[in-house]
C-alpha cells in the first residue's frame, strides 16, 4: 500500500476507534488519492478491506468458559431467581421460601435494584444470597470491550450496595447465560464468582407451572443449581410451581443457599 493511502486509512481508523467516524456511511466523494488541501484535515477515508471498521462484539466462545460455578458443591441444591427484583412477583417468592424455610439467591439487575431498594433489603434482610446480573441485562455484555464490562458490573455493585449498606455481592451472572472468559475474569477481578446453572426449567418462556416442576424434578440431581426467574414478565406460572418444586426438591436432595 502506498504511504499515503495508508495515512489516510489509519487516519481514518483512528475516527472511527474514537467514535468520531460514525459518518463514514455516508458516500464520501473525495477519492483517496486527492491532493490533502492545506486549509483542511483529511476526510476520513471510506471503509477499506485493510481497516477494521470498530470495535466489534467479541464472538461468543463454542462452549462456556473456564471458571463458571455451576453446582453448589454439595449434594443440596440451590435456587436462584433472576431478572428482579419485580414489586409484582418477589415479594410472593420471598414469603414462599420463608414459609418453605429455605434460602435463595436472587440475581438482580441494576436498573430494578434502583426502581425497588426495598426489595434488596427484603431480601438480603431474610438471609438470601445476593448476585449481580449486569445492569439492564445486556446479553451481549460479555462480548464487549472489556472497559464497557467493568463499568457495567461496578456501576450495578454499587446501585445494590446503594439499597444495602456493606452487602456481600459475591456472584455474577451473565444474562442469557452468554459468557466469555473476559466477564469472568473482571468478575473475578471484582470479586465476584462466575455462577452458571445446571438445571434451568426455561420458565421465562412461560410453560405451565406443572411443566416448570417436571423439568426441574426431572433434570434436578445433587448439589443442581436450579435457574428460576423473579423479574422480567409475568411470572405466575414460576410462582404457581414453587411450592411443589421447593417441596420436592428439599425432599429428593435438600435445598441450600450459595456460599
Ligand atoms: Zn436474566
């Protein structure tokens, strides 16, 4: 490539890695070779097969990274509830598990975590496990520059540690389940442990509540970490099979909270 050309591209790649060149789209019609004018800057050069246009999402590795808790390491098992907390629903699952007399661990999302604190209190206040699940449940977070990631899950700590003075935060959970070993280890950096599932009944998708209890019994063995959802929709079928999934599962394996 010729030396000026090569500017100009690099020229133009800097714009773009610095968020200045979203206009390159457009069709630019100075040509590459033009004469630079002495009173202007270079236009940004149009896209070249040679440039990397931006920052791309990482591609999503085959199959889930190193590092990821995804049994509790005994033979209980563990439930965890995601996507609150929800004013409709996590108030009934609270009185659930404190009337089945067993410990959870709730993933909540920062922006929920900053419309209901109390909810937060509630539950790290009857003794539930507290996790981070990002801070709008991006499920392309962790395919982001590593930067983006950090500041996500900080930003989503520090909404929690908001609603609840000094709360131990000691897991992470990627949304979707689409982790990379870049969030893990910036949650590992953060302090949190990378916690996956092992049983996970698809109740977001709103089965009925005896096909979310058969999937959960079916697929449940020891020390299973159990992928149930508090938050995001309506979520009274999980509500509705609780009892009878708690009820089995304390008595097929015993049900524990995370560590
Ligand atoms: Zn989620």
């Amino acid at each position: 490539m010729r030396p000026r050309l090569l500017l100009v591209c690099l020229t133009g790649l800097t714009l773009l890695l610095s968020g200045c060149g979203t206009g390159s789209a457009e069709p630019n019609p100075t040509p590459v070779d033009a004469p630079p004018s002495a009173a202007l800057p270079d236009p940004p050069a149009p896209p070249s097969p040679t440039a990397t246009p931006k920052p791309k999402l990482r591609p999503l590795p085959a199959k889930l990274p190193a590092g990821l808790v995804r049994t509790t390491g005994g033979k209980k098992v563990a439930l965890t509830f995601d996507d609150g907390p929800d004013p409709a629903w996590t108030p009934k699952v609270l009185d659930l598990l404190k009337a089945a007399k067993v410990k959870a661990t709730f993933c909540v999302v920062g922006t929920q975590v900053r419309k209901h604190p109390e909810l937060v209190r509630r539950i790290a206040r009857e003794g539930h496990q507290l996790c981070n699940h990002s801070w709008n449940h991006d499920l392309n977070l962790a395919r982001r520059p590593v930067a983006e990631i950090r500041a996500d899950l900080t930003r989503t700590d520090r909404e929690i540690r908001r609603a609840v003075k000094d709360a131990k935060v000691p897991y992470y959970r990627q949304p979707g389940g689409r982790w990379t070993a870049e969030v893990v280890k910036v949650a590992k950096q953060l302090g949190m442990r990378s916690l996956h599932w092992t049983v996970d009944p698809q109740d977001w998708a709103r089965p009925t509540a005896a096909t979310i209890q058969k999937r959960v019994q079916r697929a449940a063995r020891p020390g299973s970490v159990v992928l149930l959802h508090d938050g995001g929709g309506n979520r009274a079928a999980t509500l509705a099979a609780c009892p009878k999934v708690i009820a089995a599962l304390k008595r097929d394996h015993g049900v524990t909270r995370l560590r």
